[in-house]
C-alpha cells in the first residue's frame, strides 16, 4: 500500500483537519464530530441541508459544503456510513428553524444510520425529509432487494436540492425538486483498478493487466461484469447506452452530463470518454445543456469513470446554473 | 444458561478477542462481495465497547448490553453498526430489572432481538445476512429447555455452512446476485463469533 | 498499460475534442490546431494571455482557459512541448490589438518553441511579453545549466496575470506584475508512483513498493532524490522546508498554499499534507491568505504531490481574488 | 562526398528508417534522465518529413533540406524539434542555389548549422546535447579534405562514447546533474543515426 498518510487509523481525522485548514471562512467543525458545516449555518429562516457517507469519495461530501449547496457534510470512515450520532450532530447544527432536508445514498448502512438519525432529531422536535438516491443503473431497481446504488448523480441533487433551499424553498419543495432529480438521473461505472482502504492496507480486488470492471460501486466492491479491456470509445458507448435503456431521454430533451474520475483517472482520459459521450447524445438527437468533467465522487485511487446523465426541465435547469460557492462545484 | 453482569461483561470481552484476532479475515470476506470494511468497523466498534465497560461498575446485566449497543451505534458505523445496535439495544430492553438472567428471558430477548433486527434491516431468514444466524440461534433458545454449550456452537456454525449457499438479496452483497452464492457473509461470521464467545464463558 | 483512451497516437485530437464538446460555449478550437480559445477572443483592448506545454498535465492548461484567466492555450503531444507553428496560432487568435503575453514554463523545449512563435509574430507586427516560470526549487538555479523548472507555481502566474489583463493592463504591467508573481513562487513535488506515456506504453520509471522520489517534476521524469516512504507529516515538512530555505518568507507574511495532486493521489490525501504544511507555516508566524488543494498541475496518473507556496502583498491579493470562470480555476 | 537531390532525399528516408526502428530505444534512452518523447518525437517528425518528400518534386538539394527542416519544426515538439530544425534550416541556407554539394560547401554548411544551433539552445560542446555529436563531425569534414564513409561512423561514435561520460548542464538531462553521468544523451544518439544514414547512402 503505497499512500501519502501518517496513521491508517487517523485518515479521516487528518482529512477533515486539513479541510478545515484550508477554508477556515468557509467551514466549521462541530466540535468532537467529523461533521463539517458551513460556517454560517444554522441559518435562520433557511432549510437545512446535510449529506454524507463514508470517506473515501473525495471531493464528497466535505466539498459541497457552502453557499447554494450543503450545509454540512459527515464524514464516516473509509468506505463505511458515518453513524447516527453524527448525523444527528449535522442535522443540529445546521437547523435553522425550517427543518433539515438529508440526500442518502441507497446503501443500507447510509439509510440505516441517517432514519436512526432523522428519528432522533425529530424527537427533538426537528422537522427531518429526505432523498435516497439510487442512481446506478449496473445494479437491478427491485422492491425485494437492497435495490440500486447512489453514486455520482448524488452530486447533481446536492447541487439542485442546494439551489432551491439557498432560494428559499420549503421543506416539501426541496423534498419535491430533490425527488424529480432522484426520478431522472442515472449513472453508470466502471474501473481498470481497484483501491485500498488504508486501515485495510491491501486492494479490495485485483484485475489483470488487460480486464476491466464494468458496473463498479464507489467502495472498491467488484463491479458487475469482468472482461478485458476495449477502447474509451467503447467504454462510452457501453454504459451511456445500458442508461439510455434504463431511462428513457427522448429526442430534443435537455439532459446534463457528468463524467466523473474514481480517483486515479488522467483528466484527459475524461475528456476522451467525453467526446463519445456527446456524440452518442448528439446522434439520438438530446440535447446536452451542461457538461461537468473532473472528480465528484471517487473511490480512493481507483482508475475508472463513470457517466451520469440527467434529465431536465425548465426547473433543474435554473437550479443547476444558480451560484454555488462550495469549493468542489463553483458556479 | 445463565447470564450475570460478570458473565455478559466476560462474554462481550471474549466476543472482542475473537474479532480482533480475526479482524483480517472478516475484512477479507467483505472484500469480494461487500467493500472491505467489516473487520476494521467492528475491531473498532468492539474495541470501544470494551474501553467502556473498563470505566463503568455495573448493577445490571441490561445496563451492560445498553453500553454494548450505544458503543456499537456510534462506533461501528456501516450497516452492521446500526443492526448489532438494535439487536443489543432490543436484548436490553427485554432484559431490564432482573439481576440474573435465566435461559428462558435470555430466549425471549433474543427473540425481540431478532425481530427488531429483522424489522431494522428490512430483512427476513434466507437472504445471507447476519439474521441468518441469529435467527436459528433464537430458535434453538425458544425450543429447547436446556441450551448447551456446544449446541449453541452446532447451530451456529450450521446456521454459517447454510449462508455460504445463500443468494444475497440485502446488504452489499445483493448486488452480486448470484455470484454472491458460495460466499460467507462477514455480518454472519462476526455474528458467529459472538455466539462462540457466549458458548465459551 | 492501462488506460481509457482510443490510439495512444490521438490522445491529444480526442481530448481537445471532448474538451470543446463539454463546454462549446466557452472555447473554441482555433482549425487544424491543437489551440483551444476562449469563445470571444480575440477581445478589442485587452491582452491576450497565451500558455500551453505539453499534455498530461491537465486541467493544465485547457482549463484554464476563461474569462480573468488565459485567452487560448496550446497542447503539445503528451509531456511534448507543442511546436511554433501552433504557438504562433494561438497568438494570433487572441491579439485584440494590445498585444500578447505568453506565461511559459522553464523547460528548454517550452522556451525554445515559445520564442521562436514570439519571433514569428513580431514578424508579423503583434507585440508579445513573456514570463518564464521556474518555481521548482528540487533543481538548482544556475545560469550555467537550463535552471530550474517551471511547476505548479504556474497556475498561480495565469490566475495573477490573467486577472491583470481582465481589469485592462497593459502588455508591460502583466509583465511586471507576472515577474513579481514569479520572483515570489516557489514549489516541490514528490511522488510515490511513475506514469506511462500512452505512445511509450511503458511507465518512465518504476518504484518499490516502499520507494519515494523526492524532488520530482511533472513529466514523469525521476526525481532528485530516491528514498524510503515516510508519513505525510514528514513529506509535508520536508517540502516545505525546502521552499522555507529558498524564499525569505517571515513573521507576518501573507502568502497562498497551493496542495497539488499530480494525477492518481486521493484528494483525502492532499488534505492531510495540508494540514501539517498549515502547521508549519503557523508555527512561522506566516498568515496563510487563501489555499488550493487540488489538482491543478498533473503528471498523468502518477500518485504524489507538490506543494507551492506564493509570497502577496496587496496587489498580489487582489488579482487572485478577482473572478475567474475558467473551468478548472473558479472564484 | 556529394549530395545531389535523389542522394539527399534517400539519405533523408534511410535516416527516417533508423529512427523509426530504434523509437523505442531512444524513448528508453530519455527516460532516466529526461520524459521518455525522444523516440515518440523523432518517429511522429521524420515519418512527416518522408511523407512530405514523397508529395513533393525537389529541383534542389536545399528545397529538400528546407521542406526537411519546416516539417521537424512543425511535427517534433520538444527541445529536439526546434534544435533540429534549426541545423537543417541553417543547412538550406549555406547551400541554397546549388544543384550538387560538394564536400567543402557541405562542411561550410555543417559549420553554419552548429553555430546556429548552439545559439539557438544557448549550448556548446561538453554540456551533453546533440552538439556533442554535430560539433564533431562538422570538425571533421572542415579538417579533411577527403571524408569516407567509415570515417563519418567512427567520428559520430567516437563522439557517443564521450557523451555518456559528460555531465549534463543544458536540457531536461541538467536537472539530474552528476547523475546524468555514464547514460547516453537520446539526442545525441539520434543525430547518430542521422550520421550513420549519411554514411551508408
Ligand atoms: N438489511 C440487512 N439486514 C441484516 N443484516 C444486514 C443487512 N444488510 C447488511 N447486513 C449485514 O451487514 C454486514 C456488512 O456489514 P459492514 O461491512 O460492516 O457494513 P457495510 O455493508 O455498510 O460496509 C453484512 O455482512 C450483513 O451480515
Ligand atoms: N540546449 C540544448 N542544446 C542542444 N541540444 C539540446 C538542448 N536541450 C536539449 N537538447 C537535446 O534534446 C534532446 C531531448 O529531446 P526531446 O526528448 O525530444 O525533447 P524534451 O527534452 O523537450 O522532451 C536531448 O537529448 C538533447 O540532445
Ligand atoms: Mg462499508
Ligand atoms: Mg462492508
Ligand atoms: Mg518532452
Ligand atoms: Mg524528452
């Protein structure tokens, strides 16, 4: 395990020290959490937003803290949801009197640690909603299962459900908005590498010289398919297209584009799946409205991408160009 | 079978011996069908459990297994964390006011136990999760009048050699499908060692 | 080698490619070159600021490309620095009439194939400046030798001089203030892993799995010094005072920390260097103004980092805080 | 020693030849001390340069070397290309109006394009550049009368074999500084086979 850290046990720690190092006006530690909220929060009058998970995703979630997205991220350990405790410490701090509105990605652990949470603050008489995102189309949408991951797509109903409460939208309108991004975005991975968790010290998987994964998680779990490796152009094709049978975008619609690096992708190789990306969007006639290129929601030092499309109307779109100030999403 | 605050504390300190002694190995078992974190998550959790029962003298058997879950709710995070909670959360409060703790009430805590877990975790029997061994335990608690040590083992690990064939449908694992079929499911085995531990004091 | 790309020999077509397909309207691609424009360039009245080098580097230097930044950038082949010809285009394409500024990094091939494109265009009657950048303090500054190299302190010169040229500068005052921006930066890298050249398709160099290269620059060429991994406390200290031993930086000094990932390092990683590196400096008595912890200035996929630090005064402050929309650099 | 245009261009494609089967080789030679292009960048100019040979009618030897020298510039990147360009484009000049070069107005030619380049890359011998290996054999066809073709080999690696022992002080070989000592410069062994083709056409 070759990582630039001091104790494999203090990671998160360290990481969260070093983040408020950086932007000391921008964000505060509650004190003895791993919750970072925005400095100014609670702020009255406006609903609160807080997201989380494990650590690990980097630029997620501490990075969209700030005005016109989160309010307070929650930082858990390496790939493992942070616990109730925590959340609840997030949701306190950022309750301005309008209720706390939280975007859970669908993972067990994720949704079992922030309802545990949601239930306690409402015990305290905080007015709790929230999201479940469940945006990757590798894993298979069912009632009987665990259901459909959250990945990259969380990045766009932080920034959307972000707008509408910087502009001073309720509880229910931010619930409302944050479900019809949920309901149109979908994404999908893969990866040439795998990660390392460093308390773990060894990778979760190995792949050969020549294999890939197609339909990767974001915590270093095997994705759902093994073969070897085909071109940027191919990898583009294959997953916009399995979202593109998930979901139907039909001609003339307006969609957003995310292609998100897992951690140890060259930018560039971004900017080569992005061009077959576009292509294929432009032969079926969509109409692209923004495009984000770079690292949202990684996975360690994982090589691979995933592509995110999101649907649009006249709402996501004003919510999506409104100013965000965090430091991972400027707009 | 009979539990008193020496007992449950020795049994929980067992229980934490054999997962760091094995934390490597349940990491391990995450890895292929979950995302590596297992054995680190309750080596910590459990390790913190144990620190806090060092600090505190106790009166009751329930007093115990409440810091055991509050330990483990803000410890152990994941998803595990929050379902080991609840199960020691459900025995505590199922066990509240009695000095000693016979077979029959550690049965019937065990029973809320699992129900509670179930309930938690949306989870039923046969879905290759760590209800696929505490269930059976419960069960043989319910059923029979005099559990012995090594019963308590038997079901155990039968109950173990049973998830191994398991398609997971909850939890991580269920997004293998049925690539997840001939794995052992890290939740069930630290789930095993708790019972091991109880079948050793 | 594994990477997502299509020929090892179109990286750099494809990526400008998908590059001007996720933000068309905001930069164009000069034809038949590898020069991607800002949209409205060239603009009447204003300078216009032109940098470039090889690719790998990215966001270097695409983007950074925008409104308050750069006017055009021109990508050479991967860790080649790109021919007069193209160089020449891009000055032509952004002349407004006040003439051009060309930010170049010290490397004998950048230098060379930058002036010579300067010659040409004075040929043909626009006026150019220049700036060397030579911020990497792992290399000897000597007049004898090609002297040290220009890294990730660059990014802090477009920011500055770019600024400069927005509010309306003259081609002479971003030439002084981008000197005063270079006489004050310094930097140093270090990196855990190597990186592969698609069309070498083997990696520049290999090390141990308990190696570091200290001293390391950004086209995956070995670094000065070849040792054991220590902690991240340790890295972070021992760059720093390498820098702290190069520039008089004291009590009471403002100066901007820029944490810099070279491709394939965590962002949780960058944050724990961060904040011992803030440390360090507070220990020192030094007012750190702003931080950027990041990737800004890349080697590939290689895993390390570098660390600049830039020594403000109120000037200096004021233009790297003005706005900027170049994608890869917002404030 | 004469080069007429056919002998020129043929001299061109055999240098092009040697360059594109040791591409590898010379990436090699720039990765210890340099970023691994050389060879990339060689290869990707001089198949340019032979393409455009081949579109082309040459009534002169300096056209060749003209069309040479603008292609390198054009397609090579890097230190080497502008260095490179620069040598055949200070060749065109000295030669330009002549339908066969001889010797001598080859060595005033040669002579021409290492000033040039060494004041382009602000260079001269000993700092192990492609100087190392130009200065020599311009020294050698301006002191002989009568160059034979062994003679140009055995100048251009004898002057190889010294490279590997200097130390470098100018490009990207200068940041590794003593230990830069005992590799071989990639650019001094390009300009190598650029010798070597010359000697065999
Ligand atoms: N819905 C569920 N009901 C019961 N147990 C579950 C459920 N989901 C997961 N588990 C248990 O949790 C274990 C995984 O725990 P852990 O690795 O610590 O958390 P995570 O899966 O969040 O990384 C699984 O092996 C399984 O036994
Ligand atoms: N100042 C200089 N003068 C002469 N030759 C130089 C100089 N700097 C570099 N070179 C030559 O250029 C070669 C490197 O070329 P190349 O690898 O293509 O470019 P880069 O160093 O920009 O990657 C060196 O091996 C050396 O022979
Ligand atoms: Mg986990
Ligand atoms: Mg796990
Ligand atoms: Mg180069
Ligand atoms: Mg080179």
């Amino acid at each position: 395990m070759k990582k630039i850290i001091n104790d494999p046990d203090q990671v998160v720690q360290d990481m969260v020290n070093g983040y408020i190092a950086a932007y000391p006006e921008k964000v505060r530690l509650i004190p003895n959490t791993l919750v970072l909220a925005r400095k100014e929060a609670p702020i009255k009058g406006k609903v609160g937003l807080v997201s989380g998970g494990g650590s690990g995703h980097e630029p997620a979630h501490a990075g969209y803290v700030g005005k016109g997205m989160l309010d307070a991220a929650v930082a858990g350990e390496v790939f493992t949801s942070p616990t109730p405790d925590q959340v609840l410490e997030a949701i306190k701090a950022v309750d301005g009197g309008e209720g706390v509105f939280l975007i859970i990605k669908n993972y067990t652990g994720d949704v079992l640690n922030f309802e545990m949470a949601a239930e306690m603050a409402e015990a305290e008489g905080i007015q709790v909603e929230k999201v479940i995102v469940n945006d990757d189309v590798a894993v298979e949408d069912s009632s009987f299962t665990t259901g459909r991951r959250g990945i990259a797509g969380t990045v766009l109903v932080h920034k959307i459900a972000g707008a509408k409460a910087e502009s001073g939208g309720s509880l229910k309108e931010i619930k409302q908005v944050a479900d019809k991004v949920v309901a149109n975005v979908r994404s999908m991975g893969m990866a040439l590498t795998s990660c390392t968790v460093p308390a773990a010290g060894k990778p979760s998987f190995t792949l050969k010289e020549d294999e890939m994964e197609i339909g990767i998680g974001i915590h270093g779990e095997p994705g759902i398919e093994r073969k070897p490796i085909t071109s940027a152009d191919e990898i583009a094709t294959e997953l916009t297209n399995r979202i593109l049978e998930d979901i139907e975008i039909s001609k003339g619609n307006n969609i957003a584009v995310m292609i998100n690096g897992l951690g140890a992708t060259p930018e560039m190789e971004l900017y080569i799946v992005n061009e077959k990306v576009q292509g294929i969007l432009h032969d079926n006639g969509i109409h692209v409205y923004r495009t984000f290129v770079g690292e949202y929601m990684t996975s360690l030092e994982m090589a691979g991408i995933s592509i995110t499309l999101l649907k649009l109307d006249d709402e996501l779109k004003t919510l999506l160009d409104a100013g965000s100030e965090a430091p991972a999403f400027r707009s | 079978m009979e539990l008193d605050v020496s007992r449950t504390i020795k049994w929980i300190k067992l229980a934490n011996e054999k997962i760091q002694m094995n934390k490597d190995y349940l990491t391990t078992l995450d890895q292929p069908i979950g995302d590596g974190d297992h054995g680190i998550n309750m080596a910590r959790g459990f390790q913190a459990v144990v620190t806090k029962l060092d600090e505190e003298d106790y009166q009751e058997v329930s007093d115990v297994l409440k810091d055991v879950a509050m330990t483990i709710m803000s410890k152990v995070g994941g998803a595990s964390g929050p379902l080991f909670a609840t199960v020691f959360l459900k025995l505590t409060n199922a066990l509240k006011g009695e000095q000693i703790i016979n077979q029959k009430q550690f049965a019937i805590g065990l029973n809320e136990a699992v129900s509670g877990l179930k309930q938690r975790g949306k989870a039923t029997e046969g879905e290759k999760t760590m209800v696929d061994v505490w269930s059976p335990i419960a069960d043989l608690f319910q059923t029979n009048e005099e559990v012995d040590h090594s019963s308590i083992l038997q079901t155990a690990s039968n109950a173990l050699e049973k998830v191994k064939d398991m398609m997971a449908t909850k939890g991580r694992a269920s997004y293998f499908k049925e690539k997840s079929i001939g794995h052992l499911d890290p939740g069930a085995v630290s789930s095993y060692y708790i019972f091991e531990a109880l079948a050793e004091v």
